[in-house]
C-alpha cells in the first residue's frame, strides 16, 4: 500500500489523500476501480483507490465540475486558488478542468476511458454535453431612408 496522491493547503491543515495497492507509476487517469473512503486523520480526508475493471472510472484533478455521466465525488479548496477534485464517471462521462480562478476552462470528455479527440462545441452541437439548443429570433428592419436612396440612384434596388 502507497501513497498514490496528496494534495493539502496552503497551511497544510487540510486536504485529500488517496492511496492504493496498485503502484503510482502504474496509475494513470481515467483508471478503472473503487474509491473508498477511510477517514479522516491529521486534518486529510484519505481514499483507498481499488484498481478494479468491474468499476467506475475515477479521474484525479484541480478544479473540475461534472458535465455528463459523472459525479463530483470529492471537492476540496486548498487556498491560494487552488483546488483537488475527484471525479467518478461511466462509460461516457464530460468535465469542465478549470484554470487558475477560473478563468479559463475546457471540457473534456471520454469514452471507455480514451479521451474524445472533439472540441466542445461539436460535442454541444452532437448532444454529447447537455446544450440548451434556443432558437435564436430576430426583427429585420425595414429599409428606407439614406440608405435605401443610394442603391436606388446606383441602380441597385
């Protein structure tokens, strides 16, 4: 059993922490598996990840909200904008990975646990990522005026 990922404040009063039987150099994200929750001890919330085929898959990042076909099992603020996020996903699942402050982001979607090589607006246009899909209505305005008069003289309406 290893320490496979640590992440705690500023003040290091807090944090998460996960560990795991199957090595950290072995582990790469998405994984398949079980997260389980151990407790808490020295101020860190600790998991034990399960490497398992049969479970979910199980994303470790910064500051990530679910899109699609995922949950937010873990959120964590660290201060000093920093945040720890795990998500816990099905076969098809969608994130938005935030930047510093939020102000940036990026959806990333992934399917059986390779990433989805689209960019989010075709991912939007396909329904892969709730969309709101608002017709957009607009007024046309009557021509006339000055406007109307020059194409008239140029031969043009």
């Amino acid at each position: 059993m290893e320490e496979i990922f640590k992440a705690t404040s500023t003040n290091g009063r807090w944090g998460v922490a996960m560990v795991s039987a199957t090595p950290r150099d072995e582990i790469s994200y998405p994984i398949k598996g079980r997260l389980v929750y151990l407790g808490k001890v020295e101020g860190i919330s600790t998991y034990r990840l399960d490497v398992d085929e049969s479970g979910d898959w199980i994303v470790v990042g910064g500051d990530m909200e679910p899109v699609a076909g995922c949950t937010l099992a873990v959120d964590c603020d660290l201060q000093s904008s920093n945040n720890v996020s795990i998500l816990v996903g099905g076969d098809f699942f969608a994130y938005t990975q935030y930047g510093y402050k939020r102000r940036s982001s990026s959806v990333r979607a992934f399917s059986a646990g390779k990433e989805v090589q689209l960019p989010a607006t075709v991912m939007l246009a396909m329904g892969l990522i709730p969309c709101e899909e608002t017709p957009v209505e607009v007024e046309i305005p009557a021509s006339g005026g000055a406007l109307q008069e020059a194409l008239k003289k140029a031969g043009l309406a």
